[in-house]
C-alpha cells in the first residue's frame, strides 16, 4: 500500500493531545518572516533577495495564485500513489529539493542537514556545486539515496571535467546545468548589505578541495585564501557559452542532463534538439532578470513545446502543496522545492527541512485527493483555470 503524506495532519493533532505543538509553522508561507526575525540580515537578504524591485518574484506568487484548482468530486481517492518515475527513477512523490548555495549561512549543518532531511523521505536532494560542503560528504552522509547534482558552468573547462568526474564517483545520478547565472544580477538586498558570502570562501568548498581547481593556484588555499577566493570568481561564471557547447557536457556525462533555467518554447526546443533529458522552467526565483516572465506562465507554452521529447520541471515561487498540484496541471512532471526548505534549515536544522518536506507533501497529498485524484499522472489542465489578474 502507498504511503499517505496526509497522514502527518493526525500526527500533529495526536502530538496535541499531550501539548504539544509543532516547532514551526504548518503555514510554510510564514517561515521568511520568521527568519527575518531570527537570522541575519546578510544571511536572509541573500536568500530571500531578488533581482532589481523584486518584481520577478511576485509574479512568480501572482502567477501561480491567478490559477485556481477546480475540484471534482465523487471520485475514489481512499487509495492514492504519489509516486512518478523522474529522469529513469522510482521518486515517492514529485518532489526534488532545488539546488541551493553556501547553506552554511543559515546553519552550521549546511548542506549535510538538508541531504540527511530528504534522504530520510527518499525525496531527491540536487546539491550546488556552490556549496558549503564538498560533494564527497555530501554523498557519504546520503547513504544510498536518490542525488542529483548542480553545475554552475565556468569558465575552466578541467574543473568542469574535474567535477563531472568527481560527482560522478559519488553516486550524483543526474547533472543539472543552470544556464541563467553566467553573470550575478543586479541584487540590491545583498548590495545594501555589501553581502557576497563568496568573497569570505564560502559556498566554494567543491572548488577548494577539487585537483583541478588547485592546479591554478600559485599556493595552496590555506596559505592563501585570499588568492584563492579571488581564482573562484575569476572563473565562476561564463558569458560566452552557446548551445553547441553543451555537447562538451554531454562527452563528459553519461547520465541525465537537465537544463535549468529555460522560459522561452525555443529554448526548450534547443534543448531537446542538443539530446538534453530534462528542462527546469525557472527564472532562478526572481534572483536573476527584473522583469521576468513568471516560471508559472512560462510553464505551460514549455511543455507543449516539447512534450513527449523531454522531461519539463518547474521551481521558482512554489511555496505549498497547491502550488505542487498548479504546477503540475500546467505541465511539470515534478517541482523542485527551494526556499522554504532552506528558510526551515535555518530556523530548526535537518529537522525543519524533514518539517518542510513533511508539510509539502501532506498538504499536496490531500490537495490532490480533495480535487478528486488518486495520483498525480491524472492531473490535467482541466484542473485549473485562470483567473483575469
């Protein structure tokens, strides 16, 4: 029988019958308030910050809010199965948590307390390849559960092959590529702040402990850091990269590729025509273009541009297990969940990740049931409609 996410709902309630209540809210949407409140400025900004005004951010939320689920009823739903089958895998539900950087400013558990939290749900959990912690750990403290890993593609062509190689060898089954960061955009959050965690050799772990990386360095990092921090972003971002660079990619990675970052049809189509095996529709959480398309809008033109061909993913604005159903009726096969895992990260440790992943899936679980569904493979666009905004 599968599991039913739903039933953490009667864990609560039964937990509150000797007092006891949970350590965070059940209303996700509260938890950047809360950390606004509880962790530093610096910290928080550069999570919660977004490009330019932040328009692209609320759109992202406007946009998934101007759909609206149109339940039906009278449907058998007492049995549901939430699992899918994403990029060749077995998943328990269509969830992933998205790839996030230096999470060693929230807590000191970083990233290790994330991969424990969704290795413990069997939920997918991408690691950044601007992480806190290198990738090796990051495997080791995973055991055999489902990763996946993000490359930021720079400008050194042997540390890319170094980390292919080296995620690769730590059991990373599929490669992400997020093409939307060749550049950091104008962030006025972290620039009020003068908050770039990179420049104190933070999030650069992978690169600091890569071969390849420290071939390029004069001294070794921990005799100069400084020289260190300063080859990272030398070589951190590439502007100059076009679609038929990604067969370098391909030459170097025998597993799924994914292409993050894609909002335009013919992008998507580029993709599949390149014999990528996925897409993520994301405009980086509102992080990178002011002005943005939402991720939500761009969805549906996505997935009709290339249906069968590829795998098509969303992120950037999902909040609630709502918003896993919208998405998914406007195209997705599966969300990838980002800021509010992190925000309980830095509130409660690996056990507010487990909380967030726990609230996200019952939520959704009973979203889908209430909407007269029993898995998600049945969730069509006649599950939503629009609303004029």
């Amino acid at each position: 029988m599968a599991r039913h996410w739903a039933d953490f709902q009667y864990e609560i309630y039964l937990n509150g019958m000797t007092g006891a209540v949970p350590r965070l809210p059940t209303d996700l949407t509260r938890l950047e308030e809360l950390a606004e409140h509880r962790l530093g400025p610096g910290p928080v900004g550069y999570v919660a910050g977004s490009a330019g005004a932040g328009s692209t951010a609320l759109a992202n939320r406007a946009a998934l809010d101007r759909r609206r689920i149109v339940p039906r009823m009278l449907k058998d739903v007492q049995e549901r199965d939430l699992s899918v089958r994403i990029l060749g895998r077995d998943l328990p539900a269509p969830l992933a948590l998205a790839p996030v950087g230096v999470l060693s400013i929230m807590h000191p558990d970083a990233e290790l307390a994330a991969a424990r939290a969704a290795a413990a749900r069997e939920v997918p959990y991408i690691l950044s390849s601007a992480s806190s912690t290198p990738m090796e750990q990051v495997a080791e403290a995973m055991g055999g559960a489902e990763r996946w890993f993000q490359l930021y593609w720079g400008r050194d062509r042997e540390v890319t092959r170094s980390f292919l190689a080296r995620a690769k060898a730590a059991g990373f089954s599929a490669l992400f590529v997020t093409l939307d960061t060749p550049l950091l955009a104008w962030r006025p959050r972290d620039l009020d702040q003068a908050y770039l965690p990179f420049l104190h050799g933070v999030g650069t772990a992978n690169y600091f402990t890569d071969p390849a990386f420290q071939a390029g360095l004069a001294k070794p990092v921990h005799e100069d850091p400084d020289a260190a921090v300063m080859h990272f972003l030398g070589l951190f971002g590439d502007a100059s990269h076009t679609w038929p660079d990604l067969s370098f990619l391909r030459e170097h990675w025998d597993g799924p590729i994914v292409l993050k970052g894609v909002l335009h049809p013919d992008d998507a189509r580029l993709a599949a025509d390149a014999g990528m095996d996925g897409v993520v529709v994301s405009n980086h959480g509102g992080r990178q273009v002011a002005g943005s398309i939402a991720a939500a809008d761009a969805l549906p033109r996505v997935a009709e541009a290339v249906g069968d061909r590829l795998t098509v993913l969303v992120d950037s604005g999902i909040r609630t297990g709502d918003d896993v159903f919208k998405a998914l009726a406007l195209g997705a096969r599966a969300v990838l969940l980002g800021r509010p895992y992190v925000y309980g990260l830095g509130l409660d440790g690996q056990a507010g990740v487990d909380h967030v992943i726990r609230c996200v899936l019952a939520e959704f679980d009973l979203t889908l049931a209430l909407s007269g569904h029993a898995t998600p493979a049945t969730v069509t666009t006649d599950d939503v409609v629009e609303m004029p905004a």
